[in-house]
C-alpha cells in the first residue's frame, strides 16, 4: 500500500532468505502516479531490508535493470541499438545483501 503497487499483478515467494519477485510491476487502479525507475529501486531496497532478507531476485515483465539502473522493458539503450537477439526476458539481476 506504501507505494500503491497492485499485488495482484506480482507473484512473490521466499526460500532460505532470498525472496523471488515476479510479475508485473503496476500500480493500482486509480492512481495515474507513473512509477519511476527511482521507485523502483526503492520497493527493492525496502524489501532487502526486512530482517531475515539475504537477498532479492526480481523477473519483472515490465521492467529492467541494466548495469544497475532500472528502466521500462522494450526501451532501447540509448548507447547502442539492439535486436532482438540479444534481448533477455525479466530483469535477469540477483541483489545480495553483504553480511558485514
């Protein structure tokens, strides 16, 4: 509800510590609020955050993380263009949180 993300579009699970994101990352209905790729990161770190959380994979359908930066899926790199056959589906990032 913080950031009004509908849930229902997102599959969540948790295994030893690591917890698996999947889905569709939109908001609810109502709010026109366009979700950011500051935003993102942010429900991200929030979730890595929560005690007993080692670390958070996301596959998002909507979204990707490209050298650390989120931005929406199907837009293309502003560095060079792409094809699609290097093209990967989700977000392909694992995020692991450093025990020190």
């Amino acid at each position: 509800v913080k950031h009004w993300i509908d849930l229902g579009r997102l599959s969540m699970r948790s295994a030893a510590g690591r917890v698996y994101v999947r889905g569709t990352l939109e908001r609810i209905y109502g709010n026109t609020e366009k979700i950011t790729p500051t935003l993102v990161d942010t429900i991200f770190t929030e979730i890595k955050r929560v005690k007993g959380v080692k670390g958070v994979t996301p596959d998002l359908d909507n979204w990707t993380n490209e050298a650390g930066a989120w931005k929406p899926a199907g837009q293309p790199d502003s560095k060079k263009k792409r094809d699609d056959s290097d093209r990967t589906s989700g977000t392909g990032g694992t995020y692991d949180i450093d025990d020190s």
